[in-house]
C-alpha cells in the first residue's frame, strides 16, 4: 500500500507509475473494432491498454466488421442503409462510405482476392467489392430472396446460397452464375463449407439436422440428427469439428464433418447456450449463455467442462485474439466487452474462471473483428 504523503515522494510516484504500466503492458498490440447496432457507431478498442481509444459514428447501424490483416482499412456493414464503411486503420477515423443497395445481409472476406462479398436482399444480388479500390467489381442478380451465403477457398472459387422456401445453390464465381437449385422443403438457418470447400453444411431447422452436400456434383452425401435446432455453428480452429447450439436442449452437439461425417457427442453447456468461439491453442470452445448471463468453456480435447464465468447481461457475441491470449465476449443488453485471459483458465473443482477486465463499449454491441499492429 501506498500512502497519501508517498504518492508525492519519487519513490510512492515511481512505485504507482510501475504499477499502471504493469497493468497496461499486455504484449498484446492490436485493436478490437467493435460493431455497436444501436449506438450507431464503431469502438476502437486498445488491447494493449483495454480501453476504448475511440468512437467512430456511422450513418446507420453496424452489424458486421472486418478487418483484413493485409489491409489499412476496416470494413463496417450497415444493413438497413445497405451500405459498407470503410474507417482508417491509423487514425481510427471514418473515411468513406460505399451504397450497394436498399438492403443488405451478409458480408465476407475472401483474402486470396482482396475482395468483399456482400449478399443484398434489396435489390437480390451477391456483390463482389474490391477493397483496393473500395468499388464494386461486379454484380450477380439473386433469382430468391437469400438468407445466408458462403465461400470455399479461392482456388475453387464457389459460393454457396441458401435461399427462402428450403432452397439453396451453388455458384460459380468465376462464370458469376447461380447453378441449379436444389429444394430441401424445409425451414433452412445456416450453411457452411468444410475448410478445404469440398463439403458444405446445411442446417434444417425444421428436422432439427444437418445436410451433408458435396461440393462438386451438389449431392447430398448424409442428413445427421441433432438433439438442437441447429441455429448457431462454429469450426474447431482447425476445421475439424463442427459445434451446434440452438433450441431443444441446453447442450453443444459435436460433429465430424469429415470422410463420413457423423454426430460424435452431445455435451451440457450451460443454459440455453447460443454463440461460439474456438481458441487454437490452447483448444478451448467458449460458449454463450446470454439468459444466464455467462460463458461455458470446453476443452475441444475431450469435450470435457472446464469453467464457467459470469461476463455480462446477454452474452450474443465471442471471438478470440489471433494469438489466443484473450477471448472477447459482447454483451447485447449491457454495453460491454468481458475480457477473459485465456492463460489463466484451469481445471478446478470449482469450475470456475475470473475475468481479466470489463471495457464499456456502447449500445448494443453485435460483433467484433481484431487487428494486429
């Protein structure tokens, strides 16, 4: 302890500043740019000193951010005003927007290309934008309103679209032609390719399963029974698990979804838990219970649990640092980022983690893409 009289000695002044700057120096360079829907803004968060270094507003709400590794912008989406923002790596300043259309849904980034897809609903089209020259390359009409929309890697250069109506198709993006569709007869949520695009998943809400479709002849290869409503999927780090959560049963499903692929297990994890995100290594699955307010962490190893931690009202939202020291957790109702230090999470009895921090970061937080300085 310091006292009052020694704060104002050399000796308190050095002892308080070592203090701060122990508690500062991460080793972590990097940014967190969080989307925050409501608020209508971007927060540039400071991993080095977990604070908040900016807000940037936007013209509408952001649900989307990217921030390619190679590149000195970040990309922000705004659905309603169907548009992309692009904001300035060094000085965390808005820099520009570019108008797509009415609507917007989705967006990803394919960095073999440098490019951006952005899936639009109004009007119905898949829009390719080269983010060099922050312009559209071109334009591929939709004949379906689309839900959900993914890429394989560029070498083979496909998407694939799911569709309103139980509906889905591939793409060649290269012809820029949506191939033939293929009608499940089901509600659909979500589609995924394997890691190496030779697969895709497509999760049926309605028959509480997964479709299995192989990538080149757009075959089904197996349909896999779920315990959940598979509404919310997440990789392993490396590719070679498939995690399902949704609703039915307060448990992640684990699937292979390689050679044959198959259910492995079905594992408790905490109540109603929702969003996911998987650390490399060491190879944790950190899992969202938004109603509980806290975060179910799982060893990818042997599934088993291994802590659990309160973070925040509504948890909706975790990514990982590409380092894998920190796991960020948004939460929705409550403004702010949890930060949890993955270096400190042990096995115990307790099954139990502390959190590193809390940074306050605005009105309802969505979504958050990281950025190495």
């Amino acid at each position: 302890m310091i006292s009052r009289r020694e704060i104002f000695t050399g000796a308190g002044a050095a002892a308080l500043l070592a203090g701060c700057r122990k508690k500062r120096n991460t080793g972590l360079r990097a940014y967190a740019f969080v989307a925050n829907q409501e608020g209508r803004a971007i927060a540039a968060v400071d991993l080095s000193a977990f604070a908040v270094a900016r807000h940037i507003p936007l013209d509408g709400e952001p649900t989307e951010v990217i921030a390619p590794a190679t590149h000195p912008l970040v990309f922000a989406l705004t659905p309603a005003s169907g548009s992309l923002h692009a904001i300035s790596l060094e000085h965390l300043k808005f820099q520009r927007t570019l108008r797509l259309g009415a609507y917007a849904k989705k967006m990803l980034h394919m960095p073999e290309t440098g490019s951006l897809y952005v899936l639009l609903d109004s009007p119905r089209k898949l829009v390719r934008v080269s983010l060099d020259r922050f312009a559209v390359d071109w334009e591929l009409p939709l004949p379906e309103g689309a839900i959900d929309f993914d890429l394989t890697p560029e070498r083979l250069g496909k998407a694939a679209v799911l569709f309103g109506g139980g509906q889905f198709a591939t793409v060649d993006l290269a012809e820029r032609k949506v191939n033939s569709m293929v009608n499940l007869g089901s509600e659909l949520g979500a589609l995924r390719f394997q890691s190496n695009g030779e697969a895709f998943l497509v999760s049926d809400l309605s028959a509480k399963s997964l479709h299995v479709f192989d990538t080149a002849s757009v075959k089904k290869v197996v349909e896999l029974p779920l315990a959940v409503r598979p509404e919310n999927l997440c990789f392993s780090a490396d590719g070679g698990q498939l995690f399902v959560t949704g609703t039915g049963a307060d448990v992640v499903c684990v699937v292979y979804p390689y050679y044959t692929p198959q259910v492995a297990e079905t594992v408790l994890a905490g109540r109603a838990p929702a969003a996911m995100a998987a650390s490399r290594d060491p190879r944790y699955l950190f899992v969202a219970n938004p109603l509980s307010g806290d975060v179910s962490i799982l060893n990818v190893r042997d599934r088993k649990m291994v802590a659990v931690v309160s973070v925040g009202a509504e948890p909706r939202y975790i990514t990982v640092t590409p380092d894998s020291q920190y796991a960020l957790v948004l939460n929705r109702k409550s403004g702010d980022m949890a930060v949890l230090r993955i270096g400190g999470i042990q096995r115990n009895r307790q099954k139990s983690a502390g959190l590193f921090t809390m940074i306050p970061v605005g009105s309802a937080p969505v979504s958050a893409a990281i950025r190495m300085v």
